[in-house]
C-alpha cells in the first residue's frame, strides 16, 4: 500500500513538474513578448514627430495665451539654436551652437552671420545696449560690438576660468547675472572651479558668487519687482526661487517647480518672466508656464524642443523661440517683463 502510494506521488509530482516546466515555459514566451512589445512602443513613440499644441493644466493659462493662437516658423536650417534677443528695430539675435556663429535673424527669416565664435550660448543686452555673450569655449563673458568684434568682459573667478557660461541676464541693479555650469566644459580642458556657479557681475568687473548649491543651474530670471530671482538646474530638473536680500545677496532658496519628463523630451533650460510675474521656462516638448506660486498653469508644446525664449516686437507681446533649427514666434495676451529696457 505504501508502495502504491509512494508511485502514486512520484507519478502526480512527474505530472506537476512537466506542467510547472511548461507554464514557465509558457510565461518566459509571454515575458519575451511584453518586453519587446514595450521596446517596440517606446522606440514609435520616440520616432513621433511632435506637434505644437496648448495644453492648459488651468483655466489661468488662457489668460494668457489665445486658445486660437498659432506658432509662426521665422527661420531655420539652424544647427542648434541658443540665446535670441530682440532687437527693436526689429531683428532677432540668434547663437548656433553646432554652426559656432551668432547670427541676425529678420522677421521675414533672413539671417545674416555676425561673428563666427566657438559654441555661443545665452545673450543678453546690457543697459548700454551692447551684446553680451557666454562664449562657452572661450570659458568667458563677452561683449560683440555691431562690426563682429568682441572683448572678454570677464573669465575667471577668484583667478580661475570659468566653466562654461550659460546664460545670462540683467538686474534690477544694472550688473550681469550668470550661471557657470560644466554642461558646456570643452572636452579635455580642466576644471578649475570646483563647483557650477551663479555670479554677479557689476560695470567694474567686480564678480560675486551668488550660489553654488545648484548641480548645474541654466536658465535664469528676476521677478519684476526684483525680490525674487529664479534659476533652474538642468541636471535636477527643476526650478528654484530664492528671495533678493537688500544688499543683493540671495536667501530662502527653494523648489519652486519640477519640469520632469521623459527621455529625449527635454530639461528646464531658458526662463523669462512676463509682467505680471508668470514664469515661463523651456522644459519638456515645450514651454512650461508658472504662476507666481508655483502652479504650473499649461504647456505650449512645440514641434521641436526649446532651449530659450525671448519676447519680442513693439509692443513685446510675441515669445520668440529657439528650438533645435528653428526660430518661431507665438503672439500672446500678455507683455514680457524686459530688464534691459527698466531704467
């Protein structure tokens, strides 16, 4: 009996084993399966041509931009598309940082070269109207006079060259604020300052360190009232606001919003504020706007990724775009904060 028994067992554990075999069989197939069906899905979703589209995540946003409005290509044929600023008689200035040139760019998109220069970056102009660059190979802050000749403003900090500059700004105070990631750091030359950045620079040359507790700051921007100053981190994916204290020092840093996405969608990168205070900043498939607590208001999304912004046009009603090899404008309801037009 015991021996029937034990048979009996044996055959029953047999019979469990080969069927236990197959169903792991069966389930690595289906396994296989999934994972190559996953793979295929998110190699089509990335090959998806993107598209411009306005996506409010609040009702807000259509105070600001028309539910109608429609995105204007200006210009391409660009090799990657950096640091527009307006020029009021009616141009843009544009950096190509694969091309390593800084051009003009009309309104009716034709574009004249005005200096050939290694990987431009962020502009700005200064309270005296001139250009200002961050040249990221010559590792300085630069002036680019109207004939194509620049002068180094400034390249080193406590005797150290800089990073790479990144972008740059003016202050209520009239100095130049800018960030000094490594995000632009030539390949194979040092670096000599131990840390990524975010400086002052007055009209004597004069550099104070603002804040060095980014990873690698980007964009950046005051509030118009001056009391808050925004800066992302492109390696962090997000956004800071600190409060202006009187003596220009920055305190109370903190998350002021998070710009997460997917692969190959794109960081926190160009800021510019309107106003009224509405933060925009590129981010991923588009232009992330913010209200002045932090709530993120909707998305332009655009059909190639953005790195920086500016407003434009008399009135400085019109958002200009570098994305990747293109330059495009969007008209909005709203007039863009300018800080080298505040006197």
């Amino acid at each position: 009996m015991r021996g029937r028994i034990k048979g009996i067992r044996e055959l029953g554990e047999s019979a469990l084993n080969t069927r236990n075999v197959a169903t792991r069989y069966v389930l690595t197939i289906l396994g296989v399966a999934v994972f190559t069906w996953c793979l295929q899905e998110r190699s089509h979703a990335e090959d998806q041509p993107r598209h411009f589209e306005l996506r409010a995540e609040s009702d807000q946003f259509w105070k600001l931009v028309d539910r109608d409005a429609r995105l204007e290509k200006v210009g391409g044929g660009f090799g990657f598309t950096e640091g527009p600023v307006w020029d009021p008689s009616g141009f843009l200035y544009v950096s190509d940082e694969e091309q390593n040139k800084i051009y003009k760019l009309s309104r009716d998109g034709r574009k004249t070269e005005l200096i050939s220069l290694g990987d431009p970056d962020g502009n700005t102009y200064d309270r005296d109207h001139r250009l200002i660059d961050c040249a990221s190979v010559l590792r300085a802050i630069i002036a680019v006079s109207e004939d194509g000749k620049y002068k180094i403003v400034a390249d080193k900090f406590d005797g150290k060259k800089f990073n790479s500059p990144n972008d740059v700004i003016v202050g209520p105070d009239g100095a130049l604020y800018f960030t000094d990631p490594t995000l632009d750091l030539v390949k194979g030359e040092k670096q000599e300052i131990p840390f990524q950045g975010v400086y002052r620079l007055d009209g004597n040359g004069n550099i104070r360190l603002l804040t060095k507790d980014l990873t690698q700051p980007n964009g950046l921007a005051f509030s118009p009232d001056g009391k808050r100053f925004y800066v992302d981190d492109s390696e962090q994916k997000n956004i800071r606001v600190y409060d202006v204290a009187q003596d220009g020092s920055l305190k109370n840093g903190r998350i002021f919003g998070d710009e997460h996405g997917g692969a190959h969608e794109g960081v926190p990168d160009g800021i510019k504020v309107d106003e009224q205070g509405h933060v925009f900043v590129t981010g991923p498939k588009g232009i992330w706007v913010w209200d002045v607590d932090g709530h993120h208001l909707g998305t332009i999304e655009m059909p190639e990724q953005p790195a920086n912004l500016t407003w434009g046009d008399k009135d400085y009603q019109t958002l200009y775009i570098t994305s990747t090899t293109s330059v495009y404008l969007l008209r909005t309801k709203t007039r863009g904060f300018v800080p080298y037009l505040q006197h």
